[in-house]
C-alpha cells in the first residue's frame, strides 16, 4: 500500500511553523478556489457567477483558515498547561 506524501515531509527541518502553516494555507486556497467555482458553474450554469463565488467565499475561508490554524497552535503550545488546568479544577 502506498504511503501518502505529507506537504510536511517537503520541507526542510528549518522550516518554522509558520512556514508551514503558509504553505497549508495557500494549497487549501487552491482546492478551495477550484471547488467554489466548480459547485457555482454547476449551480448556476454562468462562469461569471462561478468565478464571482470563487472570488469571495474562498478568499475569506482562507483568511478565517489561517488564523484557525495559528489557534489550534496555541493551542498545542499550551495544551499541558490547559490539561493541568483542567484537572485542578475536577
């Protein structure tokens, strides 16, 4: 069986976070481009309308995404501070 290929497994050991949180950013915005105008052509039938959808949908998703993205960060950064946290007050 074939392993899948991790956008992680690209990038050089000095890469930071950030860089990958860049890089997951910017290929989610392509597939989600790409699926906007697909479902907004199918949908309606006009290309206008599917390039308008595929314009502005996914251009706030993929701000929205990033700084999903830089929470769920924190988040690991501090997740055995907040589990601790947690468990003190059980």
């Amino acid at each position: 069986m074939m392993t899948p290929l991790l956008i992680s497994d690209q990038l050089p050991d000095s890469s930071s976070g950030e860089d990958l949180i860049m890089a997951k950013t910017a290929t989610f915005a392509v597939v989600h481009f790409s699926v906007a105008f697909t479902v907004g052509y199918a949908v309606t039938g006009s290309i206008l309308v599917g390039s308008a959808l595929a314009l502005i949908e996914p251009a706030v998703n993929t701000v929205a995404f990033y700084f999903h993205e830089l929470g769920w960060q924190k988040f690991e950064a501090h997740k055995a501070t907040l589990a601790e946290a947690f468990a003190n007050r059980v």
